[in-house]
C-alpha cells in the first residue's frame, strides 16, 4: 500500500486553523479568568466557552486521529481514538475540578480572616470573657462555625482525578510500547527494501555490461557464424533481464519511499504520545499536591475551630502563627490549582497539534491571590475609633463585618449556579443561554471599605 507521512498543504493549513481556533478559545477563557473582577465572571465565562468549544474540539481530534494513524493496523487506529475520548473525558473532569477548589480556598480565606479578627477583638476586649464575649465576636464565630460545617470534602474527587490519571498514564505507556514495535517493523521492512533495491541495481548493471559484451563480440566477428548470431540473441536476453532487474528495482524503490513515509507518520504519532504521557504525569503530580494541601488545609481548619470554643486560647500569640501557616496552605493550593488547569489547556494544545507543526503553547490561567490582611480589619479600626470620639455622623450603616459576610452569601449562592451550569455543559447543552448566576460587582473584603468611603462622602 502506498502510504505518506506528508499532508497536502492545503488540509494541513485547513486544520491548522482548526487547531488555532482551539487554543485561540483556550487563550481567550484564560484571559478573561485572569482579568475578570470577579471571580464569578471568571468561571461564567470559561463555562460558555466550554460549552462552545465541545463540538469542534470533537470534529477536530476525529481529524486528527486519523491522520495521525492513516496505514496503520485497525487496532492502532482505534486505540488512538478510544485514548481521544478517554483524555476529553479527563480533562473536562478537570476543568470541573479546579472551580470547587478555589470555591473551598475563598470559604477557608474567610474562615482564617474572621480568625485573625476574633483574636485581635479578644486581645483588645478589656471586659471579663466568662460573661460573654463582645456581641460582634459572636456573630463572627456564628459565621465561621457555619462557613467551617459547610466546607466541601473533595477527597473523592481528588482520588477519581488521580485514578483517571492513572488509568489513562497505563494506557498511553502501553500503547507507546505497541507503537515503538510498529515503528521497529516498519523500519526493519524499509532496511530490506533498501537493500533488494541495491542488489538489483547491481544485477542490472553486470547484466548491462555481459549484454554490452555479447553485442560487441557478435559485431567483431568477420563472418557471419551461428556462433556470432548465438551470441547476438543471447545478449538480446540479457538485456531483456537487465530491464526487468531494473522495473523491479523501480519498484521496490517506490515501495521502501511509501514505508518510509509511514515509518515518518509513526514517528508524529509517537512524539504525540510521549507528549500526552508528560502531561498526564504532570497533572497526577500537581493532583497529588493538591489532595496534600487539601488535607493540611482541613486540619489547620479543624485545629482553629476546636481553640474557637474557648475565648482564652483565642487570645494567645500563636493564633496568629496559625492563622498565616493556615493561609499559606491556601495560597499554595490556589496556586497549584492554577497550574493544573494550566497544564490541562496546555495538554489539549499538544494533542491537537498538526503533525510537523509547532506545538502552540497557551497563557497561565492565575486566581486573584489569598489576602493575609484584610482591609477590612482596618474599616472596623477606624470604625470604633470614630463611635468612641462620639462622631455618631460617621457611624456605618451596616457594620463591616455583616457588610463581607453579606458579600461572602451571595458569592456562595453565585457559586451555586457554577455547578448547575457545569451540569449543563456536562450534558452538551450551551451555557451561553444558561443563567450563570448574580454577578459579585467586587470581592467581599472591599465591601466594608465601600461602605466606609460611603460614610466619609456622608
């Protein structure tokens, strides 16, 4: 069978666009993530996306798939796009992911500020603690205590993601196998062609110079015998083989070209997959990782919620050492769920690189950063510092505190229509016509210095 790894030029530039397409929207949902005032906007707008995305993404890699596989065996060609299927499936279940994880990062952030905030509140409280702590240190541990029972636990998420990584790493890892035997095959077949095409060059030309002999010889005699006449005839089919010596080197040449060129073809398809089983490694590595964090995470949480039932321990200095490793652990998770949903563009960018192309590399998807001091702390500062001078004037309407709480549940209830929304696009279904949810107009802990800028302008 005749078989080439080159792509008409005019199909190569035709998926080519088909492939910049694809990480043109990769690229685009991750700038408006990294850009988005909220980040509500931001996860809205990589849903819709998505959710464009699915069906040419889909036609793409059917493309894809068989170019990367043309004249190879049936089995190759439909383990190639089992392994499609299969890495869509993950990465999606990623793109799932990464959202609860920053949803969990934004509720434990709240939980260790209005820490930080009942530890300064009791250590400047001058009043007796067995009577009752301030009613302000009430309604903020009634909040953490809420926010903390309604913490997600995504360790099964985690271990599916892991398990799937896994699953999918093993197949790729076998397959590479199976490719590499292929390619051995194939090379082997275009050595031995190589090397019957040199052998009848060479017969044809030892029977061009016996048949070149022979018609001289013939030529040189004086009288016309039947000896010269045999010769003559004799030489007449040497030539006769030497032409045929020579069509089947023909021959045998365009055969080693094609296997050459499949041998190429095979070439593309294992770059393609040692670059899909990088990135798989990769991302059960940061999976790992996370499921670490998470787990850190849930004990810090656990360790300040016990001391939170007792005023005294709240006072002690080494809350606040508690309260930075404890937002520390969530800086890190939000940044390793960043480099995982990073990762995962940038393996779908390489699996759906055109055979002899550049692979396309796609931006860092970056989360707004976990605040160690809110400025909120400082809103309530300049708040009680104003009602003790007796400016009554300057008094907030809502106190600051019930300002971010307030901001924090609707943020909760936005994050809500998150998960129907990643309903919908599971189910193939355009989130564009969805209802994403309220947009929050501004994180939480600017809502109190909004309403104190509010009171200044008063």
């Amino acid at each position: 069978t005749k078989g080439t790894h080159h792509v008409n030029p005019q199909d190569a530039d035709e998926l080519q666009a088909e492939v910049q397409n694809v990480i043109e929207c990769l690229a685009q949902t991750t700038a408006e993530f990294n850009n988005a005032s909220s980040r509500q906007d931001a996860h809205s707008a990589a849903l819709a996306r998505m959710a464009h995305l699915q069906g040419p993404l889909r036609d793409l890699l059917r493309k894809l798939d068989t170019l990367y596989t043309q004249h190879m065996p049936q089995e190759r060609q439909d383990k190639c796009k089992q392994i499609s299927t299969d890495l869509w499936i993950i990465l999606r279940a990623t793109l799932e992911f990464t959202p609860k994880v920053r949803k969990e990062v934004r509720s434990n952030e709240l939980v260790a500020n209005l820490l930080r905030l009942i530890h300064h509140r009791l250590v400047a409280f001058e009043g007796d603690l067995e009577t009752g702590m301030p009613e302000e240190v009430e309604r903020m541990k009634s909040r953490v205590v809420e926010v903390m029972n309604a913490s997600v636990d995504l360790t099964r998420d985690t271990q599916e993601l892991d398990s799937n990584y896994t699953a999918l790493f093993d197949t790729i890892t076998e397959e590479i196998a199976e490719v590499n035997k292929l390619a051995a095959e194939f090379k082997r077949g275009h050595d031995q062609l190589q090397w019957m095409e040199k052998v009848l060059t060479e017969m044809c030309f030892a029977l061009a110079v016996v048949a070149a002999s022979g018609f001289v010889l013939s030529a040189c005699s004086l009288v016309v015998t039947s000896t010269a006449a045999a010769k003559a005839i004799g030489a007449r089919a040497v030539v006769a083989a030497c032409a045929s010596a020579a069509a089947g080197a023909d021959r045998i040449g365009e055969m080693a070209e094609a296997l050459q060129g499949v041998c190429a073809a095979t070439g593309h398809l294992q770059v393609r997959y040692q670059g899909l089983q990088s990135g798989l490694e990769a991302s059960t590595a940061l999976t790992a990782r996370i499921k670490n964090l998470l787990a850190n995470v849930g004990v810090d949480r656990e360790s300040l919620g016990d001391q939170l039932a007792f005023p005294e321990l709240m006072r002690l200095p080494a809350i606040e050492e508690s309260v930075d490793k404890y937002l520390d652990h969530l800086r890190q998770l939000l940044n390793r769920a960043d480099e995982l949903e990073t990762r995962t563009h940038q393996t779908l960018a390489n699996w759906v690189c055109v055979p002899g192309r550049d692979v396309q590399q796609v931006p860092p998807v970056r989360s707004e950063g976990v605040q160690s001091m809110p400025p909120i702390e400082a809103a309530l500062r300049e708040h009680n510092a104003q009602e003790k001078d007796g400016n009554v004037g300057a008094r907030m309407v809502e106190p600051p505190v019930e300002a971010a709480l307030r901001e924090h549940d609707v943020q909760d209830d936005d994050d809500d229509d998150d998960d129907d929304a990643w309903e919908i696009l599971s189910s193939g279904v355009n989130a564009q016509d969805g209802n994403v949810g309220a947009r929050m107009v501004e994180p939480p802990v600017e809502a109190a210095l909004r309403e104190r800028n509010a009171q200044d302008g008063n």
